[in-house]
C-alpha cells in the first residue's frame, strides 16, 4: 500500500515539475504569435469590390418605319442568323409565341428586346436587329450583333503617379478577355476584381463603345490608396511573467515596387518578449496567384513571478513560404486556394541548461469560401478546411524531453484536418442571426 502511494506522490511530483519547466514556455510563444497574427490579420485592407455597373446598350438601330407599328403582318416563321455564343434555339424561343399569329411591328419589336437580356443573363454583349426585307411570305428574318472585346481603355489622369503601372492592370484584364473575343462580362469581371486586389490602387470599369464598329471597350479608372500603412498599439493585454504591458508596432509598404507587391512588418514588445516578423508577397503572373515569404523572430525571458528563480528564456525563429489563387473571383462568391510550408526552431533554456531544442516543419493545404446570398435581407456565408501536415525533430532536445514527447504521441509526422463554417443571415438593418460550426481531427496528440 505504501509502495504504491509513494508511487502516486512520485507521479504528481513528475507532472507538477513538468508542468512547472514545460507549461510557462509553451504558453508565451503560442500566445505571443496567436496575438500577433490576429493583429496583423486586422492590418491587413480589404480592397473595396468595385463592382461593373450593368452594361448599357445602345438605342436600336432597326431599319424599318416606326410609323407601322400598328400595322399586323402573320407571322409564319422566324429566321436567326449571325448568334455564335447563343444556339438558334434557345433565341426562337424568345418568338414562340408570335408564330402562327398576326402582330404588329412594336410587339414584334418586344420580343426583340428580349434577345439582348437574353444575352446578359449568360454574361456576354448581343443584341438584335430587323433588316429591311420583304415579309410577304411571313419569314421574319433577326439579325443578331455580338459584341466584340476591343480591350482595356485605362482612363487615366497624366498627372498622377500611380502606385500600380497602369500598364500592369491592362495586362491583367486582357489575360482573362483578349481583346478580338466576344464580350463576357464574367470573365471582365474576374479581370477587374483580381486587378483591384492589387495593393495600392482600386480599380473599377464601365463598358463603352470601341474604336472600331462592332467593338466594346473597357473604360477602365484607377484610384491610389495610401502607400504606408502602420498603427502602435500599447496594452496591458500581457501575462505575469513576461510583463502585462505591450507595445505592438505594424507597418506595411503597398506596391513599392511599383507592380503589386507588399511588404509588413511587426514588432511585439513586453518586459520579457521580443517579437519581430517580416512578410513579402508578390503577385505572379496575371493570373491571381499570390505568392509571400514570412520569416519571424522570438526571443523571451521570464523575469517575474515564482519562476523567475529559474531562469526560463528561450528563442523561436520561423521561415515559410505560401501561396493564394483564386479559383473563382466574382461579386457574389469566391474560392481561394491556399498553401504554404515553413520550418520552425524553438529553444527552451533554464538555469540548469537547455530543456529543448527541436525543430518543427509543416506543410498545408487549404481552401476557404465566401458566398452571398440574397434571402430576406440577405445573407453571408464563410467557410474553410485545411490540411495541416508536421514533423517535430527533437533530436537536439536532452533525452529526457525526447522521452517526454514520445509519451505524448507528439514526434514524428502528424496529421491534422481542420474545418469551421459561419453563416449570418440578416433579417432587418438590426437584426441577424449567426451559426457556426469548427472541428478538426488529428492522428496524434
């Protein structure tokens, strides 16, 4: 019996001395870095989405007398020429209901005017037309236009220096509509969009008429935004042994290169914590493809409280590399692509010497959702998953800890999938309601 209490006792006193090393340590460095990043996620512009306004068409051109529109003719078939976006037959059943009945040239002229909302609904610029021609025998013949793309017109001020070549945000627009194809307003839009997320510049378009006939230009007008960015925090959001007071330094650079590009930089300070990070992205390629290198350094003391006796400090250095693309980019949902993989070292010191020193490398893969949704007062819809994949290396750690960890189930390869969701619908101006959902599954501890 005794045996098995001292047993117990030994036990507690093993964890309570674990506990004492192991838990100060582990929760400044995740507590320093959670903060930090959700500060710099705040930091971070969201570029107004400046959506196309609807396409404007211009008055109808038909040929014939507007002073028969009350006279009747039968109609006994209707002729479609010039559609290559749109099939005949989705266009004859706009004129359905004419057929095999007398009607006038306004009704008839109804009809016609459906053909260019037809066109809009499947994202492109068309309209119809009625030629002079001979409708004795009741064979009504449509002439359909399709708008051209005639490309990107920058509507720009010469006197401004814009933080973004003009000539970059051309480029990205005739990537996704080459000047000489039909017009496809989504495929506009997606060009407009990707180009407005751009640090530096907002972008917004109108269509307007093209320099040759047949043709529709993008009138497209650039807006800088502030090139600096930076804010100083100072709070006593801290903890005991580090220090409650902190002072958190953000700054971020758009487009200094003039092309696109970011950099941010941060600075955490507390009596016993030191954190600074550096983040570079660059766009690559006109497609939306993002990528950024992230490197940060961290090193703390613990000068207060009962562990201060001990002589807890350590260090933490981070490099990784991620990338973005956007699968799809509209006004109303989009769908990111995410990636990044990184190496991390963390070294843990006491008066009695090193208490660790281990590396840890990862590897993720993610995707994340925004849908809006119009029911009642409309909606919002977020949701993310992610494939986290990691390696902890404590082969430099003592071998105690290296026992400890394989106890824990936390060396070698682990495996995480991790997802959340969130859903508000609005009902009134002041009223809404938020659900949500997280979970995530590991292969270890």
């Amino acid at each position: 019996m005794k045996n098995k209490i001292w047993k117990l006792i030994s036990a507690l006193i093993s964890i309570t001395l674990t506990a004492f090393f192991t838990h100060p340590l582990a929760v400044f460095a995740i507590d320093a870095g959670t903060e930090l990043k959700q500060i710099e996620s705040q930091q971070q512009k969201i570029q107004p989405r400046r959506l196309p306004p609807k396409i404007e068409e211009s008055e109808s051109s038909e040929s014939d007398q507007s002073s028969g529109g009350q006279v009747e003719f039968f109609v006994k078939g209707i002729l479609v020429s010039g559609n290559t976006l749109i099939e005949s037959d989705a266009i004859n059943e706009l004129f359905a209901s004419l057929i095999g009945t007398n009607v006038s040239i306004d009704e008839l002229k109804l009809a016609i005017d459906e053909v260019t909302l037809l066109y809009q609904g499947k994202g492109y610029v068309g309209r119809a037309t009625l030629p002079k021609q001979d409708i004795t025998d009741g064979i009504i013949t449509i002439e359909i236009q399709e708008g051209i793309f005639g490309g990107a017109e920058l509507l720009i001020e010469s006197d401004i220096e814009y933080l973004v070549d003009p000539v970059i945000v051309k480029n990205y627009i005739e990537f996704f509509l080459s000047p000489g194809q039909p017009v496809d307003t989504n495929k506009l839009e997606r060009g407009i969009l990707i180009a407005s997320d751009l640090p530096g510049i907002l972008v917004n378009q109108s269509l307007q008429a093209g320099k040759n006939p047949g043709e529709t230009d993008a009138g497209v007008r650039m807006i800088n935004e502030p090139w600096l960015l930076g804010s100083l925090t100072n709070d006593n959001f801290g903890s005991k042994p580090t220090g409650y007071n902190r002072t958190l330094v953000n700054g971020s650079l758009l487009s200094p290169r003039g092309f696109g590009d970011r950099m941010d930089v941060a600075v955490l300070k507390t009596e016993g914590v030191k954190y600074g990070s550096l983040a570079y992205a660059i766009p690559y390629g006109y497609s939306g493809l993002n990528l950024s290198l992230n490197a940060s350094l961290m090193s703390y003391e613990v000068p207060n409280g009962e562990a201060s006796t001990l002589e807890l400090s350590g260090l933490s250095r981070t490099v990784a590399i991620s990338a973005t693309y956007p699968l799809i980019r509209s006004r109303i949902n989009n769908l990111n692509l995410t990636s990044s993989i990184g190496i991390n070292q963390y070294i843990n010191k006491s008066s009695f010497g090193t208490e660790s020193d281990y590396l840890n490398k990862t590897m993720n893969m993610g995707a994340n959702y925004l849908d809006l949704t119009d029911w009642l007062m409309g909606g919002e819809f977020f949701g993310s998953i992610n494939i986290a994949l990691g390696h902890n290396d404590y082969g430099k750690s003592p071998v105690s800890f290296q026992t400890a960890k394989r106890n824990e189930n936390t060396d070698g390869v682990q495996a995480i999938f991790s997802g959340n969701a969130n859903f508000t619908q609005f009902f009134e101006d002041d009223h809404s309601a938020v659900a949500q959902f997280s979970g995530q599954y590991g292969n270890k501890n």
